[in-house]
C-alpha cells in the first residue's frame, strides 16, 4: 500500500473510532432515559457494531 493510501485509511479508521465513540456516548444517555424507544437503542447498537467491524477490517489492511 502506498504511503498516501496508508495515510488515507488511517484517517478513515480515526474517523471510524470517532463516530463509534459518538454513537457509545448517546447509547448511553438514551439508556438513562425513560420511555425511550428501544428500537432506537437496537439500531444505535447495531450501527456501532457496524463501525466496529470495519474498523477491524481496515485496521487489518494496514
């Protein structure tokens, strides 16, 4: 891999743990709420989930 797809797939995998880092935060908050939808939570839960495993791959590709 070239230095600047390196470079290009670092920033991408930052940017990865960034979003997966927000969606944790409002998982959480939403969990100390009552009368929140749990779907909402699934999909927030599910969506993280995503991120991580991509995350995973690409880390894997460097």
């Amino acid at each position: 891999m070239s230095r600047t797809a390196s470079h290009i797939s670092s920033v991408r995998v930052e940017s990865l743990r960034a979003k997966h880092r927000e969606l944790d935060q409002v998982v959480q908050e939403l969990s100390k709420e009552w009368g929140v939808e749990q779907q909402k939570i699934q999909d927030l839960k599910k969506r993280k989930l995503q991120l991580k495993d991509e995350i995973a791959r690409m880390s894997g590709e460097n």
